[in-house]
C-alpha cells in the first residue's frame, strides 16, 4: 500500500525537485564538458566556456525572471546559439559563440533541453554577477 501511494506521488507530478535531479543529470552528462558549474578562478585557464551560473543569471537578467521565457530561450538559444540572441556579449567575445548542442550531444531530446533550462533557473535562482573588479579580471 505504502508503494502504491509513492507512486503515485511519483507519477503525480512533482514538485521543483524533480525537474532538479534530471535537469542536473543532463547538465553533467552534457553541459558540464564546456561550462563549469560555478565560477572556478583558479581554474580560469582551463576554461572553454563561461561559467554555468553566469550564463544563469545573464539570462534571468535578459528574461526578467519569469519561468517561461527563461526556458523558451535557453532553449532556443542552444539549438541555434547566434551573437544576436547572446544575453552576455563579453562571452561570445571571449571564448566564441557556442556550438549547437545538436552538434555536441545529437541524442538530446527537446525535453531534456527544457528539463536543463528548468535547472538552471532552479539552481542559481539567488545568484548573481561579481563585483565588477572580479568581472574586469576574467576579461580576455
Ligand atoms: C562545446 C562546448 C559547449 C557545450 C557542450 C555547451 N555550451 Fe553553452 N556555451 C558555450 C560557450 C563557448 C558559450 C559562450 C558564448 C556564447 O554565448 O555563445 C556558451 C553559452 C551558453 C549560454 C549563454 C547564452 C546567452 O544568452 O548568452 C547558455 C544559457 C548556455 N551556454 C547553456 C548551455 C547548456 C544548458 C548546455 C548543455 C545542454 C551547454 N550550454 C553546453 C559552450 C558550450
């Protein structure tokens, strides 16, 4: 009986959590060969592209924190990555424009790429950019 009713609740849905762990999930397999999660200064050399949690908040910035339109165009933006849509210019700058993730990771479904985009606007709900010294010293 105990089982049933945990289904249940599995299949009914879920609350913030779930889109988290699969969110993530497809973040390590996929995302994380690029970006780290967080920023990593003294790692800076290794770098191939910006931090997870900047893009993060460049977007929500661009995006005005609403849900939906933080995922409509995380998602769009990383099936076709174009300058003109980027939120942060200074990155496109630095480390050139993303490649599409079909090029990366073709097995991505679109809702893998939504479940991502949810995270993302989960995990660095309270983030925010550096000081602007900080940010100067990451420039090129
Ligand atoms: C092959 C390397 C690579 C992979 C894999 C990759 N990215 Fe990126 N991504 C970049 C680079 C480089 C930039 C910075 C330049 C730019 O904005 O195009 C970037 C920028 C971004 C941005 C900023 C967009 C904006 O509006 O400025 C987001 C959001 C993003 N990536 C999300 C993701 C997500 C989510 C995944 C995994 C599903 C992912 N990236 C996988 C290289 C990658």
């Amino acid at each position: 009986m105990k089982r049933v009713f945990l289904t249940l609740v599995l299949l009914a849905g879920l609350p913030s959590g779930a889109w988290a762990k699969d969110g993530q999930a497809v973040f390590n397999a996929a995302c994380a060969a690029c970006h780290f999660k967080q920023r990593t200064p003294e790692r800076r050399d290794e770098m191939v592209a910006p931090p997870m949690e900047m893009m993060a908040v460049h977007v929500r910035q661009a995006t005005g924190g609403d849900r939906a339109a933080f995922v409509a165009r995380v998602v769009d933006f990383i099936k076709a990555p174009s300058e003109a849509k980027a939120a942060d210019a200074m990155a496109v700058k630095r480390f050139g424009l993303m490649p599409p993730i079909g090029d990366s990771f073709p097995e991505l479904t679109d809702k893998d790429l939504r479940l991502v985009a949810n995270w993302l606007f989960d995990a660095f709900a309270q983030s925010q950019l550096p000081p602007m010294e900080q940010r100067r010293g990451m420039q090129p």
